[in-house]
C-alpha cells in the first residue's frame, strides 16, 4: 500500500525554461483605453498563458495585511506596446495596456478601465506614497527583459498597482507591490494524500509556537511500513497531509513537501528551521514503545516563494497519550505570605547559545511556610498558581522539584500560556540538563538562597525556557515594613510606528534611599503631563482601560491589566488620540510610598515629550 508522493515542490525547484510569447506582425491599430472602454488585443495578436507573481498588501483600520500570490495570466506583445491581464482582481481578465520606451522599461499609464460591477466602474491606477503618508496617482513602470520577455515591478519601487472606483480615487485598500511577470504558466503543487487502507491513530501534539503560546491539540498518524503519514501538525491546516520516513528511530519529513493552502490565499510549504534558522528536513527521534515523537528543530511554513508565514513550532512534541495540564498550586488556606527581597542576576543567551550575565535585578517575591512545605509567589510571569517546595529535616535546604507547573496565564483572545519552574546545569556546549531547585535556608536571618540557575520554563519536558527569566545566584531576604522615603522613578516615552501607539515607561525603585525596602503593596504612582505651559495629573479612565473598575488617579504598583497598564509602571499605553498627545511638552511621575504609618513621596521625574516627538517625526 505504499506510494510514491509526486510532485512535491521543494524550495529549491528551478524555474521552467521559458516559452517566449510571439510577436505578432499585425499592423491593425489596438484600441486605446479610455473612460468606459475596455483595453483588446489588436487583431491577430494571439495571449499566451504566463505566471503573475505578487506581494498584495490589504490596509485595515489597525494593520496591514500581506499576501504572496502567484496566478496565470494572459501577456501579449504587439511591437512595442505590451498587454497584460491579472492587474485587476475584480477583472481578472482584463487587459492592461503598457508601452516599451526608449529606456527599455515598459510604462503602463494609470486609469486603464477594467469593467464595471454592482458598486460601479473599476480602473487598475498606479500610486504612489508621498511624506505625509497620502497616496497620489502616478503611471507605473516596470524593468523589462527583452530576451525572456519578463516585467518586473521591483521591491524598492516608489509605486503600487491598486484597483480604484475611478481613475481619479486614491482611497484604495488593496494594493500590488514586487510584481514579477514571467513566461510559462504556474502549476500548483500536489498534496501528500493517505493511501487507501491505512490505519490512522489519534495523536497528540504540545510544545510551543513561535510566538510563545501554548500547543496541546490533536493530530492523526497513519503506518504503512516504513511511511508515516501525519495529518493536523499545523492546527490552521487541519486537514493537510505530510509524509515522512522511519528509519532507524527517526522519521524523516523532506522540506518542501506542499500542506496546500493557509487561510485559502497563499500556497504553503512545510519547513524545518535548525539551530542557525537555516532551513532543513524535520527528523523526529521516534520511541514506539513510549508513543513519542519529537523534535529539536522549530517547524514553519513557508510559502512557495520562500517567504514565512506569521506561524510555526519552536519546540513540537507528539505523544500518543495525551498530556493533562495539573492544576496550580494554590496557597492552603489559612497561611500567610510574607514579602521577600528577590536579588538575582539575569542571564540571556548569546548568538551561539550560550547563557550570559545579562545584569542584576531585583524583585519582590511572595514566600508562605506550612510545616514543612514552602510556597513562592513569582512576580515576572502572571500565572495563578504557586512553586511548592519542601523543608529538609534538618531545615537546612528547601527543594522545589525540576519543572513543577506554577500555573497559566491567558490574555483576552489569545491562546493559555503554561509555566514550569525548574533547575538546570550547563553541560557544556549548549547542552543542559535539568536538576530540582536546591535552596540552602537561614532560617535565624530569614534568607533563601542558591548560586545556581533556575528559570521560568515553557515545556513540561525539557529546558525551553522564557528570555529574560533565568536567573542566577538567588536570595530572597525577608522585608520588613518601615517609613521610608522612595527614590525618583525614571520615565521614558516609547512609539510604536505600526501601531503608531505612545507606550510610557515608569521604572520604580524598590529600595529606597537608605537601602530600606519598599513593600510593592504600599507603592503607587501618578502619571502627569505638561500642556500650554500647565502641569496636570493623568487620569485613568474605565472606559479606556479594560479591567479598570473605576476611573484613577493614582495607580497601585502591583496594578496588572492586559489593556495597557504592566505591573510597576513597566509599560503604559497612552490611549489617547495621538493628536492630543502630541499637544504634550512634558510627561513626568512620582512615586507614593505609605509604609510604617507614614506617607512620604519622590520628587517628579520629567520626560522631554516635545522632543521625542521631534526626534520621532510625529511633529515637525
């Protein structure tokens, strides 16, 4: 029952020879394109079938949309002058009409008419983007291959081919860009389909995407001797097939192989990335006594032209037993947590992969002692359970376990992310293995700590850890509460141009000025800007800020809500009109403390808005 998969398209297929499109030596004049009527061919100039390729961007009110397409279209070539369908979408019949000029290039003149529909007449017009982010009409030109009759709009071009109600309208959504005309046409390629007579199983798949979310869905797997069969590895193609090999413990699936098409716009093709993000087969190391498939290399899709589609692996695992995400850990009712001075020294990974000082830092973290059994309270990821470890008899060490689940956190319309606390050993070369977290315990000093590293990990199986969440020569000293002054914060403006959304940025010391601690609970801050000369405070309104009960003034520090405000002061989104906010020279914070019965506050730290702004381009 096997079969051999044909016309699987690699990335590294060749292009076709080239059939030229023929002149024709017809002396009949061609219709000139006018308001109303339709570009033809001259009589006696015969089409011929040729390959369209295109970037197409699709303008929303929030972002951008881009698409590669590859279609067949009709080109004709009449002397000097050129014709074209396919530049419409409406029409994608429609003949363009462009001229080859001295310079080689061939120009197609803007407003050609296309045809007319229920919304009204429709003209495929050349645009250009001008510095203030309008669109203006303008022909378009492209480079053109004489000898392989090839047209080409290149990427660096000052202009885009769009469809417009009239020849005049520049409000247009759906534009063109990177066009590339090319002789032969364009066969898509075939899909991996199970042959007849496999028995499929229902397998599991979990890990995590290359966005950092979760995967824990289901798969189906089909063996025919030596060929396996796995349908659903990328849950936005479920019912796509890919084939691969088992030989020797490990099943080979070639690139290239064709899923059909993502979100039915743009043909796709299975990858493997390596270490070096160069692209390569998928091996999965196969354990058939276990149920296990996995891989250490990250999994995308690519479409045919190369470039990535927004989704991928990268880490995939695929078990036959499906993988139940434990409950959190919660803190027994009843027992108190205490505040503890969190110091660590966070480390990153380099460009061969290794872990690097990247700094120190501190944080506050929450610790509850139940017998023997102690509990923490993270602060960096917002998951809602706890790190449960256990006293040693002689109260010496407290051991948390290698890769305990310490819960999940999901923000609104977006996938569970699952956390795992664990430790783990540098082997050498990139290599780690994966140790429970041993902490030595003072109970006299109440201090917590371990030279070794620990991290916040992402997979239930292996090191897979989050960026900027290892950590390294851990203490955790108990606070106690006393009036304290807190240190200026440091304020910082931050634009996004794609979203073109103000972020700002207050960093809150947690040591005051005489190195007390400060208790996170008994922290807040105000937000303030200039305008006209006049200093006013911000208010946080409920209707802006989803998760806001009520409208504020003054924010508590440990303050978290996905709409825009990151416990701290970390991040804030300035949801205002930017036009208002352009109207601000200055943005500033203070920070209030209310510890040891007393209220005591910082000085404002300013922020120079105007000139961000300046430096920024958003005003002039």
């Amino acid at each position: 029952m096997k079969r051999m998969i044909q016309g699987v398209l690699t990335l590294f297929s060749i292009l076709p020879v080239f059939t030229s499109c023929s002149d024709s030596d017809s002396l009949a004049t061609p219709s000139e394109s006018t308001q109303g009527k339709l570009v033809t061919l001259p009589q006696g100039v015969v089409s011929k079938g040729c390959t369209m390729q295109t970037v197409r961007i699709v303008t929303m009110t929030d972002r951008e949309q881009t698409s590669y397409e590859k279609k067949n279209v009709q080109v004709a070539f009449d002397g000097q002058d050129v014709y074209v369908t396919g530049f419409s979408s409406s029409f994608p019949e429609s003949f363009v009409k462009g001229t080859v000029t001295s310079a080689g290039t061939c120009l197609f003149k803007s407003g050609q008419y296309v045809g007319e529909d229920k919304t009204g007449e429709k003209y495929v017009v050349g645009i250009m983007d001008t510095s203030d982010k309008a669109k203006q009409l303008t022909d378009f030109e492209c480079t053109y291959d004489p000898e392989m009759r090839i047209l080409t709009i290149p990427e660096d071009a000052k202009f885009a081919v769009a469809e417009s109600d009239a020849p005049s309208h520049t409000q247009v959504s759906n534009i063109m860009k990177n066009i590339t005309v090319m002789p032969g046409t364009f066969k898509e390629a075939s899909v991996v389909t199970l042959p007849e007579g496999v028995t499929t199983e229902q397998w599991y798949i979990t890990g995590r995407d290359n966005y950092d979310y979760c995967l824990n869905y289901g798969a189906t797997i089909g063996f025919d001797g030596e060929d396996v069969y796995i349908q659903g590895l990328f849950k936005e193609m479920p019912l796509a097939w890919l084939h691969g090999h088992l030989k020797d413990g490990v099943i080979t699936i070639e690139k290239g192989q064709s899923l059909g098409y993502y979100w039915k716009w743009r043909e796709t093709l299975f990858l493997g990335l390596d270490e070096k993000d160069e692209i390569c087969d998928i091996k999965l190391t196969y354990d058939a006594g276990k149920g296990i498939m996995e891989s250490d290399y990250a999994i995308s899709l690519y479409d045919i032209d190369k470039h990535s589609v927004d989704y991928g692996f990268a880490a995939c695992y695929i078990t036959k037993e499906r993988y139940v995400v434990p409950d959190p850990i919660l803190l027994p009712s009843g027992v108190t947590a205490s505040p503890y001075r969190f110091e660590y020294e966070i480390l990153d990974i380099d460009d061969d992969g290794y872990l690097i000082k990247a700094g120190d830092a501190l944080e506050e973290v929450l610790i509850g002692f139940d017998g023997n059994d102690v509990y923490f309270k993270f602060p960096h990821v917002d998951a809602n359970g706890w790190a449960k470890g256990t006293l040693s008899p002689d109260h010496q060490t407290i051991t948390i376990p290698s890769l305990q689940y310490v819960g999940s956190w999901q923000e609104e319309d977006n996938p569970r992310q699952d956390y795992y606390l664990t430790g783990f050993v540098d082997k050498g070369n990139t290599e780690y293995e994966l140790t429970n977290i041993v902490f030595d315990y003072d109970a006299q000093q109440d201090i917590i700590s371990s030279s070794k590293t620990m991290c916040i990990n992402s997979s239930y199986r292996i090191l897979d850890y989050y960026g900027y969440l290892v950590f390294r020569n851990n203490k955790f000293t108990k606070k106690e509460e006393v009036a304290a002054t807190p240190a200026a914060p440091e304020v910082k403006m931050d634009y996004n141009t794609v979203e073109t959304v103000i972020r700002l940025s207050v960093e809150i010391p947690l040591i005051a000025d005489d190195n007390s601690d400060l208790l996170t609970d008994k922290l807040s801050y105000i937000v303030y800007y200039e305008k006209d000369g006049q200093q006013h405070e911000m208010v946080f309104r409920a209707t802006d800020y989803k998760g806001l009960e009520n409208d504020i003034v003054e924010i508590p520090y440990n303050l978290n809500i996905s709409s825009g405000i990151i416990r701290g002061g970390k991040t804030i989104m300035l949801d205002l009109a930017l036009d208002g906010l352009l109207t601000w020279t200055k943005v500033g914070a203070k920070v209030i403390y209310r510890g040891g019965g007393e209220e005591h506050a910082s000085p404002i730290t300013w922020f120079d808005a105007k000139t961000f702004y300046e430096e920024n381009e958003l005003i002039k």
